[in-house]
C-alpha cells in the first residue's frame, strides 16, 4: 500500500526515518497528469533503490503563462492509484506556502537563479521558467533529503539545471545524485508529455514531426554535416514543411553541444551534438530533443 502524505515535513520525516535505517532513498518529481514517461522514471528508481517516493505538485512558480497553468490537466486520485500500481512506496504533495514557511505572503519567495545552463532556449522563450524550477526542485530536494533524483531528458535542459543546483546543494553537504533517463515516445515517435493530453488526434499527428524533423537531423549528422547554422535551417525547413504549416509555430530549432553548453555562441565548433526543438502545436506547446552524435 503506497503511503500518501499531504505535507512536505510529513515527506521528511518519512524520508528521515528511512535513511537513519540506512534504506536508499530514489525521488521522483512530478506535477502529476502521470504518462508512461514518468512511469519509467519510477521502475528505474526502484530498481536501483531500496525505496521509492514521488511527490505530486504543480508549481505555480514555473509557469510563465497563467493561461498555461489554469489549464495544466490534473488527476491527483488517479495519479496515486497508478503510483500505487507501479510499486512506488510514497507520494507526497503539499501547498506553495508549506514549502516557504520563512515568508508571510508567497509573493515574497526569492527565486533562484539556475545559472549558465539557463541561458538561452528556455530560459530565453519562457521567462522566468527555469528559475521557477531551480526555486521548487531545492525545496522538493531539501525536502526528500539525500537521495538519487529522477529526470526525463525531454526536459533536457531543466536536467542540466537540475544538475547545477544539485552540485550548489553538495557544497552543503546536501548529495543528491540526479539520473538523467531516456525520453518515452509514443508508436509516432512523439515524446510522452501531459501536456499531449490537450491535443487532438490530428494535433498528435502534426506533433509527430518535431521527432522526425530531429531524427531526420541525426541521419544529416551521421552523413558528415556537422554545421549547426545549416542542422537548424534544416530542422525549420522540415516544421515549417507545407504539409505541416501552420498548425506548427517554431519558438526554437537549436543545436549545441551538449558538452560544452554553457559556452554556446553561434559560431562554436560542436563536438558532442544535441538538437532542441520548442514548438507550438494549436495552443500547446511542446519540447523535444535528440542526441545528435559525437566526432
Ligand atoms: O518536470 C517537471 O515535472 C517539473 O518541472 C518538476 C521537476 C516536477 C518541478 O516542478
């Protein structure tokens, strides 16, 4: 029976007595509207951990739109009953204010900074996104204490933030091991999100292409075109598809190094590619990414 507790200091104190029985501890966070793709990320914690927890919490302070958040599908009962079925040993979830108890009014909390993995892409087409993130997933963190963290690499740049906070929070001793996972696709090849929740068949049908424009890419990488002013123009070329407009809007068609990310400028040579795709589909919005090869 999966225990569900309603509080962050309720998720510590279950967290604390674990560890002081030596149990490892895998974490992984979610805002619910739970998918195959989350459902990996909890299989792989418990193979690889004695316990297992999941906390459900859509943060307001993430979502630059408020159009965005009002619509973000929820089903909290749903989502324990699945977590139970998959084995996971505890959920938690809590209100905004119950993980700042420091300020009086939550438009006081400070926002963290997610440093220089948060230049650019996201960090440019949604203001204020990625700090949102830094600001819930340390709360969430000093919450679960040390532990092994679960990522979908969808999210591929907020694993890299992740990251970098994670390695902030050591410096205090706080461990906490983040374990980036393969992204989860439907048989079309688009990426599993919840956000694929709001979209129409045929809408699923168009969201198809960002994967086949990045796979379509990975083959150009692979035949020796390394350029990636020539990859991006590709990538658009291929979304921008007249078969395809003008269901799809293109935010960005990036390629970078995944290696040596935070020195990006458009000139830098690429060694260890990664193509990243941000677009809307109707009203939604989507992400994707896709290793690209090294040389
Ligand atoms: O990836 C998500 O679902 C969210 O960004 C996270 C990490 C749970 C923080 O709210």
């Amino acid at each position: 029976m999966i225990t569900s507790l309603p509080s962050p200091s309720a998720a510590s104190q279950w967290c604390d007595r674990h560890r002081n029985e030596k149990i490892s501890i895998g974490y992984v966070p979610t805002m619910g509207a739970l998918h195959e793709g989350h459902l990996s990320l909890v299989a792989r914690s418990i193979a690889e951990n004695e316990v297992t927890c999941a906390s459900i919490f859509v943060n307001p302070l993430q979502f630059n739109n408020p159009d965005d958040l009002k619509k973000y599908p929820q089903n909290r009962q749903r989502d324990i009953e699945t977590l139970q079925r998959v084995g996971c040993d505890m959920v938690y979830t809590g209100l905004l204010a119950q993980f700042f108890p420091e300020v009086e009014d939550v438009k006081q909390i400070k926002m963290n900074d997610p440093g220089p993995p948060g230049k650019g892409l996201e960090g440019k087409f949604r203001p204020g996104h990625l700090e949102g993130v830094v600001t819930i997933v340390e709360r969430l963190f000093r919450t679960v204490g040390t532990c092994r963290a679960y990522f979908g690499e969808k999210d591929y740049q907020q694993t890299l933030v992740v990251n970098h906070l994670a390695q902030r929070l050591k410096g205090e001793g706080l461990i906490i091991d983040v374990v980036p996972c393969p992204t989860i696709r439907e048989n079309s090849g688009l990426a599993m999100s919840s956000r694929n929740q709001r979209l129409t068949e045929n809408q699923k049908q168009v969201a198809s292409n960002i994967y086949q424009a990045l796979s379509r890419a990975k083959q150009s990488w692979k035949i020796g075109q390394h350029d990636p002013a020539a990859l991006q123009r590709q990538l658009r070329e291929q979304l921008a598809h007249p078969d395809i407009s003008p269901d799809i809007s293109i935010d960005y068609a990036a390629v970078r190094d995944q290696n040596n990310w935070s020195a990006h400028t458009p000139n830098t040579e690429i060694s260890n590619a990664r193509a990243l795709v941000a677009a809307y589909v109707g009203e939604v919005r989507l992400i994707d990414n896709l290793y690209l090869g090294g040389r």
